[in-house]
C-alpha cells in the first residue's frame, strides 16, 4: 500500500514538473523569442501591418478591409471595398468586424444568395453609372458582388476598381485620368510573379485619393 501510494506521488511530482519545465519553454521563453525575432526582422509585419495617415495616425490594417459609408449607405466619394455582411443576412461577419469571420457558406444555386447577387450588382450598376460613362451588368465583377471566404479581404481587383473610377472622379473633382493613375499606382501584381491574381488595396487607394483630392 505505501509503495503504492509511494509509486503514485513519484509520477504525479514527475508529471507536474513536466508541465512546468513544458510550460515556461512553450509558453515563455518560445512566444517570447518569437516575438522578439519578428520584431527585429518584420516590425510592420509583427505589429498588424498598420497603415498610418500622412499625420502618422493608425487607420487601419494592410490585412483587414473597412467599410465607407454615409449613414447606412455606401459613401459614393471613395471606392469601395467587396461586400462585408455576405450579401445579405449573414450574422457570422457584418461590416468586417473582427469578432468573428466567414462567408455566407451558401451553395451557388442557392435561391437567396442568386437574389442578392442580383440586387447587389443591380446597385453596382447605378452607383457607378454617372453622366458620360454606363456601367452594364455583364462589367461588374464577382468580387464587387460577393464578399471573401473571410468576410475581411482588404483587396479588390482591378476591375472592379476601374469601374468606380469615374464615378470617384466625379464626387471629388477629379479628372478621370488622374483616379485611373492613383489605381495602377496602387496595383500589386501576383506574388512572385505567378501566385494569386493582381489586386488593389483599398484603405491604401483611398487614402492616397483624399491627399489628391485635397490638394485640388
């Protein structure tokens, strides 16, 4: 019985100095030399890759897309980013919000999500048609009418910035050549040449749109 006993103490001393020695290595000193080496490698990186104003104010991050309303609809001065509610009632990621994230996780001849691609691309087209210049359906892009896997992608493609670029040459008194060259400014091609597809950031495009417009 007391070596039983004696036997049973042995293990339990040796597993709880496991857990110990485990957890300053796990979660100590390893979260901190990670740390410490990102820092020192990848500052921007590490930090949440911030993007700070021409005053040098946080407005957000290079990975996580914004919203540019006016009340409860879109603000027509700036491009705007893909949908973040997954085009309709999706209660997983409203407005990108970080709580928590997805998509609608809606087949593609799911009754629901056909209508709101069509509303959605119906809005597409009238924001975006303004004296002069028509946008027809069959321009719009999927990324203007559907949002990410993530609900948060930062990015559009060209396409769909190339079609907003009148109407925000338009609200801000810009020539549409001068917008046409902040987007190809702001367009980054595929990475390394051949992985993914050439996208624009829009907090990145829209921000260098409010200095141009500034300066006017």
């Amino acid at each position: 019985m007391n070596n039983s006993v004696g036997s049973t103490g042995r293990v339990l001393w040796a597993g709880l100095r496991a857990l110990l020695v485990l957890t300053v290595i796990c979660g100590v000193l390893y979260p901190l030399a990670v740390t410490g080496i990102a820092q020192v490698a990848l500052p921007g990186k590490a930090n949440g890759s911030e993007i700070k104003d021409g005053n040098g104010k946080v407005v957000g991050s290079e990975l996580i897309g914004q919203t540019y309303l006016a009340g409860d609809k879109p603000d027509l001065r700036w491009f705007q980013p893909r949908p973040s509610n997954g085009l309709g009632a999706n209660s997983v990621n409203t407005r990108y919000k970080l709580i928590l994230s997805g998509a609608t996780n809606r087949s593609g001849d799911n009754e629901d999500l056909i209508t709101w691609v069509k509303d959605a691309k119906a809005a597409v087209v009238e924001d975006n048609s303004v004296k002069g210049y028509t946008v027809e359906p069959s321009d719009v892009p999927a990324d203007a009418v559907t949002s990410s896997g993530s609900g948060l992608d930062p990015h559009i493609s060209p396409a769909y910035a190339k079609i907003q670029v009148h109407r925000v040459a338009e609200r801000n008194h810009l020539t549409v050549a001068q917008v046409d060259r902040l987007v190809a400014d702001h367009t980054d091609d595929r990475i390394l040449g051949f992985i993914g597809e050439p996208r624009v950031n829009v907090l990145q495009l829209n921000l260098a749109l409010r200095i141009l417009a500034e300066r006017q």
